[in-house]
C-alpha cells in the first residue's frame, strides 16, 4: 500500500523539548520550525507550494488506546479540482504533548499522491491512551493549521472520568450555515461522531442561504471533491476538525438520495455501469477527505466502513453501514415486512451480534445512520411507515431488538431525520408493552431543512405522540446532541442554535435526558 495509507515506518519518537529557544521560554517561530524538520540538503531540494496549500485544514480521527489517524489534504485552489500539481509531493508530519510544540513525541514523513487527491492520511502509533496531543503538516516549505486530538482510554480503564461525545449529522451547505459546531467546540467533546450526510448531492439553487458549487449534481470524482472541498471551507465545521478527533460513517447523501447497494434512487436514469461508476467517484472522494484508516480505501464501488472502536471498559462503540450491504428499500407494509429484506446484510449483522454479545464493556454503542425506532406517520388505527429506515425493514430490526435483551446497556446513536427523536427502543411496535430493551437518540441535523417552521412541525407531529408512545423526545430545531458518559449512566443534552441562516447564532440546552445502567429506556431528567 502506498505511504499515506497505512503506518508510517519512519517514524521515531521525537526527542523533547527541541522547540524552545535555550535560556528563554519563546518558541521558534514558524519559518524557523519548518527549517528544523528538514536537513538543508532536503530544504534546497524542495519544491514550493502556493501558501494557501493547507486551506482545507487539519483533521484526526478512529482513537485507539496509541495512535489517532492524522489528516490533511493539499489543496491551494479548492474549489477547482485542488489546484495541486500533478505529482507526489512529500509531506511531514509531528504529534507533540504541548500546543508549541515544545514537546515532540512522534514525527515521521509520508506522501500526497495525485491518485488520491493529494490527501494524507497518517495512521500514528506508539501514542499513550486516554492522553491529548497536537499535530500538524508540512509540504514544500508550508505549514499546516495545529490540530489537536485525543486518543482513547487504555483497555482496562473504567472510565469512571467519563468519556464525552457529540453526535452530529445532516449539514447541507445550502440550507443553512454549519452554527452548531461553534457551540460544539466549547463543550469540547472527546469525540465527534459523525453518523451521516456530510455533504448533499443536490444540485446548486439560486434561492439557497449558501449556494452549491458546480452547475449540478456530482458524478465525477472531480466533482465530489470540489463538493467536499465547499463543505470543508465551513470555518466552524473546520475548526472542530482540527480540535477533536472524529468517527465518521456515511448515509446516502454523500452519493444520492435513498439509494440501496448499487440501486441508485432513480434507476430508469442511471444505468447499472453508470451508477457503478458514480458510487467508484463518490466513495474514492469520501475517502480522501475523511480521518479514516487505510481499510477504508475504497475498491471500486465499494467500501468498508462498518468497524467497532473500544474507549476502555467503559463503552464499545459498533459503526455501522446501512447504505452499501441493503436490500432495495421496500414501497408497501408487506415488503416492509418481508423477511428477506436485510438492511446491514449477512456478514455486518454477524459481525455486529458478536460484538454486541461479546462485549465486556459498560455501554454498547451503536452509530447507525437511520432511525431504529419505529415511525408511524398515520393518525389513528393502520401504519404508515418511512421505508428508507429501519421501519423498511423490520423483520431484521425486529430480531435485533430481540438480541438486544442479551446485551448490556444497548444506547443506539442515529441521523438522517433533521430531527431530534428520541426513543425508548421496544421488542415489538404493535404491543406498547411490550418490554422496552434500549434507547435511541435521533440527532438533529446540522443544518438540513434550515430554520424550520415549528408551527408547521408541530401541526404535522403533535397529532402522532399517540400512536408512538415510545417516542419522548421530538423536536425540530438545528443542533447536535452531547453525551456524557459515566459507568453509572450517560446523561444527555439537546444543544440547539437560535439561527443557521446566518453565519452566527446563539446556543442553549433545549432538553436534558437521562439513561441509568442496567435499566433500559431513556427518561427526561
């Protein structure tokens, strides 16, 4: 495998405190630092790059115990292809203890190969857990943004500090600024998990508070990286990139809206190789723009996301895939519930049942993109399901829920709805006493449907409470959930924003909500 996917071999732990100037407590300065990472043989040698090489910013991602993968990608004209060269160019790398770099721990160099558009993906090692470092790039004579990450407790840690998460999704670009990262960074999570829609296909709209680049919808892979470069540019998004390590999985925005496997949402436009082709583009750019490990380096149409990530005892974290391995989504209750239908396909269901059941830890997470709990959208007696979640799919869900009785502490951690739902997770929808096995969090979106009308919210949902008795939270403002997670339960909080269509808003807790240990079920607190 090439240098920048994979543990960089050259790299070797850094001797301390080189950075201070002797007898002062200055730092060198940035043009002196970047002399010091490269002997003067290499310094005469190197190519220049534009200064705005690094405009896309720093990222982390997928702690473990020692290391944290590293992110950047160069691009000096972002919007337009990347701007870059067409040629490998070195790029350097350090992770230091302190802000200044004073304090050096690892360094090793890597590539940007033009195949991936000219992004780096550092997978560092030899890191000590539960611990917060800073890091950044260097490329033909530039440096990079700092960032800074954390990586995850040690195996045996109880976790009794707690571990913080934020859980984020759905940012479309046009509908509205990225404001909720801004209030993010001052709760200064552990970790971010991303669980869906990180970009939006759509096509640009004159009327939008942001208008999409390009004149359409992407299906080359030059155009899902001038997409992702836009998104990227969002100063708010950028800035809780470079201050905390992210998990990332994808939903179906990120290639076309509601597509199942390789059935793309409008087959009589897209043929078989055509899609084909456009999943090959869409995943290869999501790849190249997210702090994600070398086995996620597409092949072809396909990629791996679905991976578990341990924070010590104290919570088992299972991202799941519910775009690549489903059935086509289902158009009637029968197909609904057809037993046939599979939504995580036979390989990730095992592997998620054998995680769950094997687990020995206090919390077991489960990143999934869409909706668990079951959405009845008809007012009275009958159902009305939303197909494309997991009500589409029920006889799978339904088992699931099932399995969940056997496991300790189930917490399901969702996006996709541009709502906050959250839920008390049962074994069977049609018995509301039937018993109650976990709890889902719903996350608002980022941005996704804007500043919504909550008149309108509220006439179309409010007549639905009863016919979903487990729902116990739903509200439709923009936002993002954070969670703090302690062995004896996780307390959590709807954090909202008071606008995204403008570039600033004002942030408050709009619901605190409480899951104790060893009692399934989540309760307003």
């Amino acid at each position: 495998m090439s240098a920048d996917m994979t543990a960089d071999p050259t790299a070797v732990p850094a001797p301390g405190r080189r950075r201070f100037l002797t007898g002062g407590a200055a730092v060198l300065g940035a043009v002196a630092t970047a002399q010091l990472w490269l002997p003067a043989s290499a310094q005469a040698a190197e190519v220049p790059l534009p200064e705005d090489v690094f405009s896309l910013g720093v990222a982390s991602g997928d702690p473990l115990p020692d290391g944290v993968v590293l992110w950047t990608r160069l691009a000096p004209d972002p919007p337009a292809g990347g701007g870059m060269p067409a040629r490998t160019v070195p790029v350097e790398w350090e992770v230091a203890s302190d802000a200044r770099f004073g304090d050096v721990v690892r360094r090793g160099h890597t590539v940007a190969r033009p195949a991936l558009g000219h992004s780096v993906h550092v997978d560092v090692r030899g890191l000590r857990p539960g611990r917060t470092y800073w890091f950044r790039f260097r490329a033909g004579g530039r440096i990079s943004p700092t960032g800074r990450t954390r990586t995850a407790p040690a195996p045996t840690a109880a976790g009794t500090g707690g571990l913080r998460v934020a859980l984020a999704s759905c940012q479309n670009w046009q509908q509205g600024y990225f404001t909720p990262y801004a209030d993010m960074l001052a709760q200064d999570p552990d970790v971010v998990l991303f669980v869906g829609d990180y970009i939006y296909e759509s096509a640009p709209s004159a009327t939008a508070v942001r208008r999409h680049e390009g004149s359409g919808e992407p299906y080359s892979l030059t155009q899902y990286r001038n997409r992702y470069a836009q998104y990227r540019s969002d100063p708010d998004l950028a800035a809780m990139h470079a201050h905390a390590p992210f998990v990332v999985t994808f939903d179906d925005h990120e290639v076309d809206n509601d597509y199942a496997g390789q059935v793309p949402q409008d087959p009589g436009k897209q043929a078989p190789d055509a899609f084909a082709d456009r999943l090959t583009a869409a995943y290869q750019a999501y790849y190249e723009h997210m702090p994600v490990r070398a086995t996620a380096v597409p092949d072809g149409p396909h990629i791996k996301m679905f991976r578990r990530l341990e924070f010590g005892r104290l919570a088992r974290l299972n991202v799941l895939d519910t775009r690549q391995y489903r059935s086509d989504q289902a158009t009637t209750q029968a197909g609904a519930q057809d037993p046939s239908m599979t939504m995580l396909g036979a390989r990730q269901k095992k592997w998620l049942l054998d995680g769950l059941h094997g687990s020995g830890a206090r919390w077991n997470l489960i990143a999934s993109q869409i909706m668990m709990a079951e959405t009845d959208l008809k007012v009275g007696d009958g159902k009305l399901w939303y197909y494309d979640a997991w009500d589409g799919y029920q006889a799978e869900r339904n088992a699931l829920l099932q399995e969940f009785r056997q496991v300790r502490n189930p917490v399901v951690l969702t996006g996709d709805r541009h709502l906050t739902m959250v839920s008390d997770l049962r074994t069977d929808y049609a018995d509301p006493g039937s018993p109650v096995v976990g709890a889902e969090f719903v996350g608002t979106s980022i941005s996704s449907n804007g500043d919504q009308d909550q008149a309108a919210f509220h006439a179309q949902f409010d007549p639905l409470r009863g016919d979903n008795p487990h729902w116990k939270l739903v509200d439709a403002h923009r936002g993002y959930h954070l969670f703090d997670i302690r062995p004896g339960g996780i307390d959590a909080r709807v954090r909202t924003v008071s606008t995204v269509v403008r570039p600033t808003a004002e942030a408050a807790t709009l619901a605190r909500l409480r899951v104790e240990a060893g009692r399934p079920g989540v309760s307003l607190a």
